[in-house]
C-alpha cells in the first residue's frame, strides 16, 4: 500500500486550522459543515463529500376488507383461524420467553415480530400478523349469539395481491377455515 503525504503550504494549513476551530467552537449543523468542506475542497484541502441519494419513497398501502356471519361459536372459530393462519397469542410468547434456554428471549421476540394478539374468550378477538414483508392480515371476532362476525382486512403493498383472484380466495378461505371446511 502506497502512502501519499500531503504537503500544504503555510497559508493553506493555518486556513484549515482555523476553519477547523471555528467548526467545534461555533456548534455548526450538517449544513454548516457540508458548506465548511465544500469551502475546503474549493481550495484544494478535502475531498468533497457526496450528498446521500434520495430513498425511494415506500409504496403506499392497499387494503381489502371483508365480513363473515358463520354459525360456530366465537371461541371454535377464533381456535380454528389461529391455528390454521399461525397467529401467536400472548401467553404463547411469554411462554417461550420464560423456556429457560439461553436463546428464549430471542425466540420470544421473533414469534412477536408483527403479530398482533387480542383476546376476550367468549366476546371478540383480534388478531394479525404479516406475512413476507408487504402483506399483512387482521381478523376481528366478535360474538353475535350462537354465531361470530369475522372482520377482515387484508393490507399489500403488492398491486398483484389485491386483486380479485388473489383476494378472494383468501376471502373464501377464511370463511372455509371457521366454519371447518378447508384442509390445510
């Protein structure tokens, strides 16, 4: 590896010296210090710094929203759309939590990432949880006597799925899952 020194004249070092104390001691922004090295790189004495692209702006959301009437009672049909959906309930988290291994915690947190779990057994129930990174699915439960109201909603930041083909089937499928009717 070749070192390069870099020889400034008298002039150019006592420039830079005191632009350099008047940065610290005047408590300069980011603005203030990018105009410093551009003023240092017109002399010759920084190499400019390029400015950070512009990050392209995350797709906004779409959402489709769905409701169910089906006759089996709020609690089998929250058990039935938990298990075949893999939401995760709190006490499943704290139970990994409290496993005893070394890694619990990590665990814990990992099944919590993006989930969403809400319970009143025999009232409502609410639950989410994403899926890849841009689709997420809500399903709210709520008793209506010997039947339960499912509420859904299923967000992208895909186009392709929330079109009708896609969503619809998952639509149905919810409705298949709590009534019992849909293999896995």
């Amino acid at each position: 590896m070749k070192l390069h020194q870099i020889h400034l004249g008298r002039k150019s070092w006592v420039l830079s010296l005191s632009l350099l104390i008047s940065v610290f001691l005047s408590g300069c922004s980011n603005s203030d210090i990018q105009n410093v090295q551009q003023q240092l790189s017109q002399f010759g004495l920084a190499k400019p710094v390029d400015k950070p692209a512009d990050k392209e702006t995350p797709k906004a959301w779409g959402e489709v929203n769905f409701t169910h009437l089906v006759p089996v009672d709020i609690d089998t049909a929250a058990a039935r759309l938990k298990r075949y959906y893999n939401f995760t309930s709190d006490s499943e988290i704290v139970a990994a939590r409290n496993g005893g291994k070394g890694n619990a915690g990590w665990v814990a947190s990992a099944m919590a990432e993006g989930t969403e779990w809400d319970a009143q057994p025999g009232a409502h129930y609410r639950m989410s949880r994403n899926w890849a990174v841009k689709d997420r699915l809500i399903l709210e439960l709520t008793r209506s006597g010997n039947h339960t109201i499912i509420s859904g909603i299923y967000r992208s930041q895909d186009e392709k799925h929330l079109e009708v083909n896609w969503t619809k089937n998952l639509i149905n499928q919810v409705q298949l899952v709590a009534l019992n009717n849909q293999e896995k």
